[in-house]
C-alpha cells in the first residue's frame, strides 16, 4: 500500500484494469472537464493548459521506490484527480517507468487533449489508453461533460481517430451512461457512428455507480443498459468491484491509508469493513469518528452507503 507517498496510491481494483497502482501528476480537481457524474466532485482547478503541476522526478522517484518492494498488481496507470494529459512532462514519466518495470502502462484520460499532436505523440509509449466518449454532439458534449469553452467535440473526435491510426498499443474506450442524457437511441447512434471509425479494441459501457458530482445524476434502468451493450458491441462494466481486492498495511495507520484512498475513489461501507479486517463494531467506530473529526462524509447513493472525503465537492442524494 502506497501510504507515505505524495503521488501513487493503491494498488486498487479496477474492472477493466484488475489491480491497478495509481500515479496522480495532477492536483485535486485540475481538469478541462466538470462532468456531471464525475466521483469525484466539480472541477475547482478548470484549465486546459498544460504545465508540470510537480517535479517530474518526485513522482518516478516515488514509482523507483514502490518498485522495489513486492507487490501484486496488474498496471501502472496514469489517472490522478483530474485529466492526467495536463501535465506537461506526461511522456516523460511514461517513458521512464518502462525502463524500470515491465508492468504494462495504462492512461485513463477523457481524451479532450488527443486533437494536440505533441499529447498524441506522448502517449505513444504507453500499453493502454483509456478514454471517455459520451456524446457525438456539441449540445450533449456540454451537458454532460461540461467542458471548458474551448474545447468542440468534432475536434477531440478527429484527434482520437488520428491516434488510433499513431498507437500500436490497445485502445479502451468508455462510456458512461447518464438516465435521460446520452441513453436514447439517437444519442447512442451517434456514438457508435463515432466509435465504428475509431476501431477501438475495447468498448466498455459504464454508468455512475460512485455518488456524482450532481445528485440529479441517475442511472439507466438495467433493460436499457443491455441493449446499449449489445448495440455498441461492448462489455458491460455498470457493476460495482468486488468488496475485496484494496491492499491495506495493517502496520500503517488505518485512519490515514483510508482517507488518501476516498480522497480519490469514494468507497462503499462493505468495501471498508472488507479491507480494514476489523470487526464490525470497529470498522464503524473508526468511520464515525472521522466523520465527527470532519474528515470523512456518509453518503447514501444507488441503494449503498458510501463514504468519501469531505472537502468533495459532492452533494447527498438518498435514492433507491
């Protein structure tokens, strides 16, 4: 478990990526989008300038320092708390993880920044690049992700079929599902218009099982969900990961591993009961009292009970 660094964290499951060490070369909330389902609250750092937010060689001495311990996990993956193509020094950090490991390296990216051939041509030497694809329209482009104003999406479009003709690596393309938004037909004919002249690898369909950052944000009723798959040729991933498979150093203080780990990736009760190995009583004593210490919040979302930082910019919506 990553607990005294700044700039990984995890390993983590993932349900495309398995169990997935986590690199953040990005400040909290630092993107050029604000989707609407986003786990992780609004945008407060709304940029689509390109900088290097940290020295590039604190984080790959950071990831030189988890290497040489033992640990199981699947992938490397560039994520962090926003869209991880903003930092500038991206190909940089991508080029010299490989020459320290063999674990393939995978970027999850919304992709807004592939019409740039500098970022295209800095992702190159990665394994897998995942990006987001909601809308085949401006009109559904900014209402569901909400992107800064200069950016069009027949432009990030026209980028991501130019980097599927540059990568020889896979290419994973999500998207996310949100009820009443991008689920009727003709958005979804649109999208897989798009998505037939891209030739992705993968297809995932996915859907805001996490609080979102707005509590009108649903999701598709299950029926609907199917059908998509079927129509775009996808996997269904609008499931939540099993309650195991977050490592925790029981060594380590458990308060501090669980608040870094929902800083990022808000977390279900049964989740971190699972990880923490406590009893029942305890797990939920540790909870309350961080909540009482205004560390944590509750959240009641999608029949679950999560528990997510609270300076999130997230807002409670009990729903069934």
């Amino acid at each position: 478990m990553t607990e005294n660094f700044k700039y990984l964290f995890g390993p983590v499951p993932s349900r495309r990526l398995g169990q997935s060490l986590g690199v953040s070369p990005i400040p909290p909330k630092t993107c050029n989008y604000s989707c609407v389902y986003c786990q992780i609250g609004r945008t407060t750092n709304f940029t689509n300038t390109r900088q290097d937010f940290f020295p590039k060689e604190e984080i790959l001495s950071e990831i030189k320092s988890f290497l040489k311990k033992p640990s199981n996990f699947d992938f490397i993956t560039f994520v962090g708390e926003g869209e991880p193509t903003l930092y500038k020094s991206l190909g940089w950090l991508i080029n010299s993880t490989k020459k320290l490991t063999d674990k393939p390296i995978a970027i999850i990216t919304n992709g807004a920044l592939f019409y740039d051939s500098t970022v295209r041509k800095e992702l190159l030497g990665a394994d897998v690049i995942l990006p987001t694809l909601d809308a085949g329209t401006q009109e559904l482009f900014k209402r569901i992700n909400r992107p800064i104003k200069s950016l069009f999406i027949d432009e990030i479009i026209r980028g991501m079929i130019d980097f599927r003709s540059e990568f020889a690596g896979q290419i994973w393309m999500e998207v996310m599902l949100v009820k009443g938004l991008n689920d009727d037909i003709k958005a979804i004919s649109k999208i897989k218009e798009i998505l037939e002249k891209m030739h992705c690898d993968r297809i995932y369909v996915n859907v805001p099982i996490r609080p979102p950052a707005e509590n009108w944000v649903e999701i598709p009723d299950k029926e609907r969900i199917v059908e998509i798959c079927k129509e775009l040729n996808a996997y269904n991933i609008a499931h939540y990961e099993s309650i195991k498979g977050f490592q925790i150093n029981k060594e380590d203080d458990l308060r501090e591993q669980i608040l870094k780990i929902t800083t990022r990736h808000p977390l279900r009760e049964n989740q971190i009961k699972s990880m923490l190995n406590l009893s029942e009583q305890e797990a939920i004593l540790l909870l309350q009292t961080l909540a009482e210490e205004k560390k944590l919040r509750r959240i009641e979302y999608n029949n679950q009970i999560f528990w997510i930082n609270a300076k999130s910019r997230i807002k409670n919506k009990k729903n069934g």
